[in-house]
C-alpha cells in the first residue's frame, strides 16, 4: 500500500491542512528587515539594487511575498546566483588568494528570512526543539553548546557523580 509521498514516517503531518497556511509574514518583522538592508551592497543577478528595495513599502512588498507563497513557487530570477571571486589578500595570481561571493536576488533573501523565522518561532511556540538543540537556533552556536556540555560535566564532577562521555 502506497501512502504517497509523505507515508506513514510522520504522521503528525498527515492531517495538516496546508490550504490555509498563510505565508508567516508580519507586516513589521518584514520593515525591520527592509530597514536592516545595506543600501550598500552589491546589485543581485535580477539588477534590482537593494537601496531600491529597502526604500519600497511593505504593503506591495508583501502581496508579493504572499503571491509567491500561494503558488508555492518563486520566480526564477530569485534562484539565479552570480558566484564572483573577490580578492583577499597575498599574490594577485594564485587562486587561493579569492574567496567565492553569492550575490542572491535581495528579495528572495528578504523571504528566506521571513520563511526562516517563521519556522523559527514555530519550532520555539510548539516546544519541538529541546533547550539542548544549539543548531540553527537564533542566539545558540558550536560554542554555546560546548559551554553548556561543559558547564553539565563539571557540575556533575563537583557532585561527585560518575560521569562517563562517548565521542
């Protein structure tokens, strides 16, 4: 028995009803982000500058976003990428002197934080992530998370509990 693409592997999804899921923009997180823009950067592959995009309403902004969502596609444009190699440092000639930079369509990059929040908060409001999870969380890091390993091991050595550590 074919259950689709989806199966039975998680079935806390199978009774979701995508139709109603709204694209998880608030009109303020997305002028923050607008106003977080540097007017400065590069132009992305679609020639629209992010001074131009900064200096847009939210409103207009926004029923894109919400189009695209709907659709469950986004423009072409917004996938293309211009990988230019930019100069560190040392002899011009040698090729491990330039590290790869991405430019991305400002847009697109605009919606990939508002989806990644929402995600985000999402995960955090329905408690799915435990307070041990430090990966792609706002705040949390490599380090954070070795400080806390660190932080459990000493507390419990100071106890005078075994502790045993499997790498």
């Amino acid at each position: 028995m074919d259950d689709g693409p989806r199966g039975s592997q998680c079935p806390e999804l199978e009774n979701h009803d995508c139709e109603n899921d709204q694209v998880p923009a608030d009109p303020e997180v997305l002028c923050d982000l607008l106003l977080q823009l540097d007017p400065y950067k590069s132009m992305c592959p679609n020639g629209i500058h992010p001074r131009i995009v900064k200096q847009l309403t939210v409103k207009p902004l926004l029923m894109i976003f919400e189009l695209f969502w709907e659709s469950g596609e986004a423009p072409a444009y917004w996938k293309l990428v211009n990988i230019v190699p930019v100069f560190k440092k040392g002899k011009k000639k040698d090729l491990r002197n330039y590290r790869p930079v991405s430019l991305t369509s400002v847009p697109s990059k605009v919606m990939e934080k508002i989806i990644l929040g929402g995600v985000e908060k999402h995960l955090e409001d329905n408690m799915l992530i435990g307070h041990s999870q430090h990966g792609c969380m706002r705040g949390k890091s490599c380090l954070s998370n070795l400080i806390s390993f660190y932080d459990k091991v000493t507390h419990t050595a100071d106890q005078v509990k075994p502790c045993d550590v499997i790498f």
